[in-house]
C-alpha cells in the first residue's frame, strides 16, 4: 500500500471515499457524526493500492498529542498488516513535528490490534456514533 498525505482535491475525496464506505455504509455511524468540523484542521492521509483508495485516516494534534482518528481500511483488504501500515506512517509523522505522545480512541472490537502496535488503555469504556470505545495511548 501506498500511504500519501492529502494535499490535493482528489486525495481529500479518495479519503473521505473510503471514511465513507467503512464508518457509515458498514457500521452505521451517521454521515453528521463521520464527517465534523475537525476535518478542515486536520492531517489527511490515503492508502492506495495500485491506484485504488483503501484505507484512510488522520490525524490532529491535541495538547501534548499526536491523536489518531478516522483509521480505516475497507473490507477487502483488511487482515494484511494495512492498519499497522497506516498507524506507523501516522505515528511518523508525528514524530517528524516533535510529539512524543499519541492518542486514540479505538473501537472496543480493535483492543487487540492496538495493544499490539504499544497503545494501552487510559479510559472506562464509552459509546461513540453507537460503538463502544476506549481512550488509548502510546509513547512515541
């Protein structure tokens, strides 16, 4: 997979494209609750396989962290190690702007795969957009 981040029209549509398809198509999350007002602020990244959208995420920084959201993969292509892909190239660049800290809430049913990557829980669990989730993170 090809990560890029999003510096053009196209790409933002791609991501989004995909957003679209994983939170609202399959797991219902309203398209009001998917696409918010953080999305203008933040860093956008799209993977791509042989020209294809498949996965999407991005990132914000909030206080002293590098927040992860949005990580998605579409149904097709998961279980190949693209989520790990994505998380390292997000986890990267925040390097890159000086953060030693990330955040994200991850869907309760993800718990696994993230403590895999070095992520641990900081949170009770909560419902969002309908999904329980919990508040992790990880030391850069």
């Amino acid at each position: 997979m090809r990560i890029e981040q999003v510096t053009t029209d196209q790409q933002l549509k791609d991501a989004y494209s995909v957003r679209k398809i994983v939170f609202v198509e399959e797991q219902n999350v309203s398209i009001e609750e998917e696409m918010d007002d953080f999305d203008q602020i933040a860093t956008h990244f799209v993977g791509y396989e042989e020209d294809q959208p498949i996965s999407a995420s991005r990132l914000r920084f909030v206080d002293e962290y590098a927040k992860l959201e949005r990580i998605c993969i579409i149904k097709s292509s998961r279980g190949l190690g693209l989520g790990k892909q994505m998380i390292l190239h997000m986890e990267g660049h925040a390097k890159d702007k000086s953060y030693l800290k990330s955040k994200l809430n991850a869907q309760t049913q993800a718990l696994g795969f993230y403590e895999s990557l070095g992520y641990r829980v900081v949170s009770e669990e909560f419902m969002d957009a309908g999904i329980p989730h919990v508040t992790m993170i990880k030391d850069l």
